[in-house]
C-alpha cells in the first residue's frame, strides 16, 4: 500500500497540488477554492476538466433565487423559462439544446439531479432550493456520468448534509412587495459522535403582481346580428363559462405564491468505513399557477392593443393548483480499501398534481375574426384532474483510485410509472349559431418508462501534469403505455356532444354561459364526457439503445493554471405519443389524401444526439486574487427532438377553405418530430475578482451561434408562425401551398429555416456584480452590492419570426440588482435591503403566436423590493 500511495503522488500532481491548495486556509482577499462532484470525485471546480459553475447557497439568498428559473443569465449560456401550456413545466435551455414537452411523454433535454440521484419529470425543476451546499451546472452533454436526458448538460443540486458533533443552525426571514413572507431555517442536530441529523425548511407566500379580474365578456357585434342575451330582469348573460368564476383576491390571483418545503436528513457513520446517508423531502405547491400573456407592448398600435396594461387579466376560471412530491433518498457508502469507495444510492419520489387553468386570459376576437373565422367568444380552460408520477432510481457505483488510474464504474436503472387525467375545454369554437363548443380528454392510468445502463470512466496519469480521461455508458430505454384513451368530442357526428344531452341548442340562437351545466366537459372528467364519444386506446411499446462516450485530456502546467480539452457525446431516448385518427376532424372522419376511413398514428420519434469539442482554461492569478475559466466549443446536434402541431396531410374540410385561411384543410396533430440536424459554437467566461481589500467582482460572458443546418421537412401550418389572415395585416410572408413531388411535402406549406437561430438562445449575453465591504464603528460591516445583467434578442421557435408586432422574439434587454447589507460584529446575525430588476424591465422567458394575430408569453417578475433579515446560532 505504501507503494501504491507513492505511485498516486507521481502521477496525479494536478491531485495533489489540488489537496495542498485546498488544505491551506485561503486568505479573506483570496478567491476560496470551491469544490465539485462533476467527475463523481471531489475535486477543485479551477481543476475539473468540464464547463461548469457552482451557485452557493449564500448567493442564491442573495439573489433572491427560489427555484432554478432564476438561474437563468446566471449562469454563461443558460435559459430557463415557463410553460405556456398549463402543465407547470419548465423550459431548461443550454447551448441551444432544449425541449418543449413538459408532458409525461416528454423528456427533458437537460438532466436534473438532487445530490446526484437522476429525477426525470420536468415539473419537479420547480421545488423550492434551500439549504443547499451548492448547486453545480454543468454545460455539454453528460452522457458518460449523468447519462439519461443530458444532451445539452446537468444541473445538480445538493443539499447541505448532517455534520458530527455540531449543534448550530440558521435562519433567514424575508418581507417584501407584492406582501412577499418567506421564511427558511436550518438546524444540524448531533446526536452522537457517529449520528446526525438535519432538520430544513423554508415556505414562501406572495401576493400577485397581476391586476386579475372577473371576466363577464358577452359578444356584442350589431353589424353581424350579435347581441348579448339577457335574463327576465334585462341583465346581460355573459357568453364565457361562469361555472368556476368566483372573485379572487391578489393572494390567489394567478402569479402568486404559496409555497413550502421542508426536509429531514440523518447520518450514520456505522463503522471506519461504512455509512449512511437517508433523507425524506416533501414539497407542496397551493398557489394559483401561472398564465401566459398577451405582449401588450407588441400588440399596441394594432387592432389588438390591450386596453388596460401589461399586469391586466380578465379571468373566468381562477387558477388552482394542488401539486405534492414526496421523495425518500438514501446513500450507503462503503470503503473496503483505502483508495476504493463502493456507494449506493436509491431513491423514490411520487409526484401528485390538479390543476385548473384559464387557457384565454380574456382575449376576445375583433369584428374581422369573425368574418374569416365564425368565432364570437374565445374561451378556454384546461384541467388536470389528477396526476400521480411515480418514480424509482437506483444506482451502484464503485470509484477510486488505482497507481496511475483514478476511475469510477456503476449501474443505472429507473423505473418511472405515470398516470394523468388532463382535458380540455374550448367553448371558443362557436363556427355559427347556435355554436359548437368542444373538449377533449385523456385519460393515461399506465404509462411506464425504463432505463438501465451499464457506464464508467478512466482518467489516466500517463505523465506529470498530464492526464487522459476515458469513459463509456451503454443505455438501454423502454416506454410502454397500457390501456391509455384519447376522448374527442369532435369526431362524433353529433355537433353538440359537448351538451352531455343537459342542454338542446336552438336555431339561429347562441348558446351562453347560463346552458353550461354541471357535469358538462373535461373538468368532470370520463363522467362529464357524451357516451358517444368513442375514445382511441392506447396500447403501445417501444426501445432504444445507445452507447455514449467521452475523450479527454487536461494539462497542468503550473499549480495554478489548467488547460483541458474533450470530445463527447449525449443522447436522449425517442417515444411516440398518444394514438391519435390522422382523418378525424376531416368530413365523415376521411382524408383527401389516403383511402376512406380512420388512419391511426402513435406519431413515434428518434432518439436526439449530440457530439460535443470543447478546449478550457481554468486559472487563478495576481497572488489567487483573480480566478478565470473559459471555454470554446463546437458541437453537432442531429435529430433535435421538437414538439407542437405536427402535419399530417389533408383532411377533407367541413367547410372549403378560403384565402383567408388557407390551411383550413390541413391534418393537424399534436406530437414530436425530429428536425434534421444543427451546428452550435460558442464561448463561455466567468470568473471572480476581489481586487482590494473587502471588494470583490463576479462576471461572466458568452457567446452562442446555434443554428439549424439542415431541415427539409420543416411545414409551417400551425406550429410556429400560423398561416393565417394576420401574415398579411403584419407583412409576413403568405404561406404556400408545396407543388412539387416530394411525398413528404405534398399538400402542405413548407419553408426554408436553415440558418435560423435555435429556440431560447440569445448570441451573446454578459454579467458582472460587485460589492466592497466597509468595516463601520464597533466592527459592524456594511456591504453594498450592484449587478448588470444584459443578453441578446432571444427567439422561442425554430422559425424566428422579426416584426414589430408578431414576432416570437425577446428583444435585448438589461436589467439591475442591489442590494445593502449590514452584518454584526460576531456574523451571527445581517439585515439586507435589496431590489431585484430595478429598472422594472417587461422580460419574456418564453411566448407563442396565437392566431388571430397576437403573442402570449411568460413574463420574468417585475420590479421586487424587500427586506431579508438572517441569523447563524
């Protein structure tokens, strides 16, 4: 053994430099060491040969950041962004690699883990972070280590853990704008010298920043016969559904919080080398969800223009949300050698979530609309009755260090079974009098997911300051759903099937609100659906197989100074969706392109993949008061995975299509595709600086070209920037219909989008914060602090779309953070004054085109202030 160690010293000096770097204490106006798990061993973040940023949890407090949407601009080519669906979903976008599909058929194209352990659903992004060590990004696929769904990178939160033999704790309150009340406390419980526990939590409520009120719209369109009905006693019966419009205060108004989490952890060194780590975390969420919004800065100056301000909403159905994980994690560790570690971890979540959304916002059609459309009432809602997300994942590793070698091997495998209930209702489809509303529902009580891999990785201390680093994962996916059915009231012959037979429509006479019923549509779910709805089922299954690999090789030139380079690859399963009839809505159920009669697709897709070359540099400078790393990369990335309307062919309308709306007639259904392939290059800077005594300076930069390189098949149709009447309103370019033979175009309306920019990837974006600390009378220490934070415009969908008016865009914008803190003699207790987005900037984070002729979007929060007071005992 003593040999072996002296072998190790020889060829890992970058490890060793590392451990004696770290060993000494770092001076108060040095830049401390940080340390990470990115390569499943700990190790300096200045000598880690990945791309990648750790946010302590001191600096996520400071920000202000709850959850990891404030991540984004923080981290060098990072976005995260809400669902515009009502699915509570988050967009996590990194180098350009994302995915739109928040559903329990979708994947993230990002990975998220807590304390290293993979959790799939795209939903659970939203928990609430507090008590954390740190939480590590890494960019790049991770396809080697985290494996599953990591194309574009890994984001890693971990939790703060039990200390031996350390009574203390801490607590922070805060209060601010909009009635924000947030409270987190910790507390480390040492039971004995071998057993510990922690206790956390933290619950947050804030009031709406929206002005949400009740919405009683009733169409009133003289010139076309339209007029309000009213009761006996003259008053005017609103045409927008009324069964859930209740008047809600700023405390549940959509936008709100109220939210809590707590945990418990408990640690258990059985022996030398044996312990235990178990942990139980329950996060709940009754707020009101959120809803997307019209861009009223784009609609002013149109027919569209919003008559109140941004923040204005008219909602007939409140928002309400009831959303629950419950996770049980546990880590046995095991050193049956000095340099050799066997760790197991396991956990299990159970993810339950109802959700009712309104799906409007209270924008209603103009007189124009309904000459083209028939439409009088836009009114929509979605409901997710029940949800039960149900996930297993265990992982056995083995790691260590052998002479020369250091390496780490292990198996993966998760189980994930899904239920959800989830309709709509649009009461908007009203084609002509008396009106034709319409819902669908599914209903999926079995739709399972597994992934098994086999991985590990080699680095190599072939020389001195040399190292070589090798790894491989074979992963093997499975999907299967059973028994899952796809209700559509509109493939039933009966117009009104919506009614459930509680309701006979009369001649040349509007429905209204005071016709639906109780027990009517998806909100009721199977019940509140017409027997004559005859649902598709579901019953499917399919695999994929992958081998992803990494290169490496890294360099120490000096202590100080690191240079590394890999090639790597990642790799996210394919899947198909629901059965769905390509020819339902077309006249009998027939299409015009295919024989009589129903034509069924699951709509399956391929795996995505992505190759990764990037070269780094990581230092620390001017006596390790500046710390530095940068990056260039370049990575090829086939088969995107994206998600939304799909084209099929052409359906035989029930009314013949106009020039006005062209596309009337096209077999539109909701699914994912594979666009062919693009190519993203870019660079990354962040680093740290305290210049003097008590200043010190953070900043960051990137640059990102992500652009589609080829994608033959790209139809416009519905999916991004519709073909409808407004293309010629706004000068957008018509769509047009494909003449030529080529079978995978034919009868639809294609275009060009090689050269665009991918979604949710601004070109360049920059950060730099700075702080000086002042040492006051009787050793109080006041600390102001000031952030800049500027990106580039940022487009939503692959067919980037520059106007005024209805572009899928977010403009370049900046905006500016503060912050003054005062902090005791002893540190045990601070007071912070602080003001997020001071410059009140309007930010999208994600947004759509909507036919007829707007963009709704997901908006950043305003300007908040507050104050945040904290203590250590």
């Amino acid at each position: 053994m003593a040999v072996a160690g002296a072998c190790s010293c020889i060829a890992w000096p970058a490890l060793a430099q590392q451990d004696s770097a770290a060993a000494a204490p770092a001076s108060k106006d040095e830049v401390p060491e940080v340390v990470v798990t990115a390569t499943r061993h700990s190790t300096s973040l200045l000598k880690t040969p990945v791309s990648m940023t750790a946010v302590t949890q001191d600096e996520l407090t400071r920000k202000g950041i709850t959850d990891i949407r404030g991540l984004s601009g923080e981290v060098p080519n990072l976005q995260l962004g809400s669902a515009t669906d009502g699915s509570s979903g988050v967009k996590i976008s990194m180098r350009g690699v994302s995915s739109n599909d928040f559903t329990e058929i979708g994947n993230p194209a990002v990975s998220l883990h807590v304390d290293g352990i993979y959790t799939p659903r795209p939903q659970s992004a939203l928990a609430l972070l507090f008590d954390l060590e740190q939480v590590e990004v890494l960019r790049g696929p991770q396809g080697t280590l985290f494996g599953r769904n990591a194309t574009g990178g890994s984001i890693n939160i971990i939790p703060a853990k039990p200390q031996f033999g350390v009574n203390e704790g801490n607590g922070t309150f805060t209060v601010g704008n909009y009635n924000l009340r947030q409270v987190a406390a910790a507390q480390n419980i040492p039971i004995s010298d071998n057993f510990a526990m922690r206790a956390t939590m933290m619950a947050i409520k804030r009031d709406s920043y929206l002005n949400q009120q009740q919405d009683f719209y009733a169409a009133n369109f003289p010139s076309l016969g339209i007029t309000p009905a009213r009761d006996a006693a003259g008053n005017i019966i609103p045409d927008v559904d009324q069964r859930h419009n209740v008047p809600v205060g700023a405390d549940k108004a959509y936008g709100n919080k109220n939210e809590w989490a707590a945990r418990l952890q408990a640690r258990w060194k059985a022996t030398d080398t044996l312990e235990w780590l178990g942990a139980y975390e329950r996060y709940t969420n009754k707020g009101a969800g959120d809803i997307a919004l019209k861009d009223c800065q784009m609609a002013a100056g149109t027919a569209y223009a919003c008559p109140g301000g941004q923040w204005d909403v008219k909602i007939n159905v409140p928002g309400e949300l009831n959303w629950s994980i419950d996770t049980w994690r546990s880590r046995l560790t095991w050193n049956p050698l000095p340099n050799a570690t066997v760790e197991y971890n396991a956990s299990y979540s159970v993810q339950k979530r109802r959700q009712i959304r309104d799906g409007d916002a209270g924008y209603q059609p103009i007189e124009s609309d309904i000459n083209i459309y028939g439409g009088v009432v836009n009114d929509t809602a979605t409901f997710t009755n029940s949800s039960k997300f149900k996930t297993t994942v265990q992982e056995l590793q083995l790691r260590g260090e052998a002479g020369a070698l250091r390496y780490v091997t292990g198996l993966f495998w998760m189980h994930e079974k899904n239920a959800i209930e989830f309709g709509e209702d649009d009461i908007s489809s009203m084609v002509q009098a008396p009106g034709q509303p319409y819902n669908y529902l599914y209903s999926q009580t079995d739709r399972q997911s597994d992934s098994k891999a086999v991985f590990g990785q080699v680095d190599w201390g072939f020389a001195p300051k040399w190292n070589l680093t090798v790894g491989g994962r074979m992963t093997r996916d499975v999907r299967e759903d059973k028994d899952g059915k796809f209700y559509d009231s509109g493939t039933v012959s009966d117009p009104y099937s919506y009614f459930n037979g509680q309701y006979t429509p009369v001649a040349g006479q509007y429905f209204n609100s005071s016709n639906l019923k109780p027990g009517m549509g998806s909100y009721y779910g199977i019940a509140g659906l017409n027997p004559a709805i005859v649902p598709d089922i579901s019953n499917n299954k399919d695999s994929w197989n992958k081998f992803t690999w990494r290169l490496g090789m890294s360099y120490q030139p000096t202590p100080r100074d690191f240079v590394f380079t890999s090639l790597s690859t990642g790799y996210k399963a394919g899947g198909f969706s629901d059965k769905q009839n390509i020819c339902a809505r077309g006249l009998n159920g027939n299409c015009a392109d295919m024989t009589p009669g129903p034509h069924y697709t699951f709509l399956p897709w391929k795996p995505e993949t992505l190759t990764n070359f990037e070269v780094g540099y990581k230092g620390r400078m001017l006596d390790n008061r500046l710390s530095v790393s940068a990056t260039a990369f370049h990575s090829r990335y086939k088969d995107m995975q994206m998600t939304g309307a799909v084209q099929m062919g052409k359906i035989i309308p029930t009314i013949p299509c106009t020039a006005a709306n062209p596309a009337c007639d096209a077999a539109v259904l909701y699914g994912t595709t594979n666009a062919a392939s693009a190519k993203i290059s870019g660079l990354e800077l962040e680093g740290k600086y305290k210049p003097w005594s008590g200043a010190e300076i953070n900043f960051s930069a990137s640059h990102l070209h992500a652009v589609v390189t080829s994608y033959p098949d790209y139809v416009q149709t519905w999916r991004d920037v519709p073909c409808a009447p407004f293309r010629e309103t706004y000068g957008v370019p018509a769509c047009v219909r494909y003449t030529g033979t080529d079978p995978a175009l034919i009868g639809k309306f294609p275009a060009n989008v090689v050269g665009n920019r991918l979604p949710n990837a601004p070109d360049n974006s920059a950060r730099i914060e700075g702080s000086q600390e002042f040492v006051l009378p009787n050793a109080y220490v006041l600390t102001p602090r000031v952030s800049a934070r500027w990106q580039d415009k940022m487009y939503f969908s692959i067919q980037n779309l520059d106007n005024p008016h209805i572009g899928n865009m977010q403009k370049a914008y900046a905006t500016y953070d503060a912050s003054l803190r005062l902090t005791a003699p002893s540190g045990k207790w601070h007071a912070e004054l602080y003001v997020n987005n001071l410059s009140d900037v309007f930010a999208k984070n994600n947004a759509r085109i909507v036919d007829p002729g707007y963009v709704i979007a997901q908006y950043n929060d305003p300007r908040m202030f507050g104050l945040r007071i904290g203590a250590e005992w």
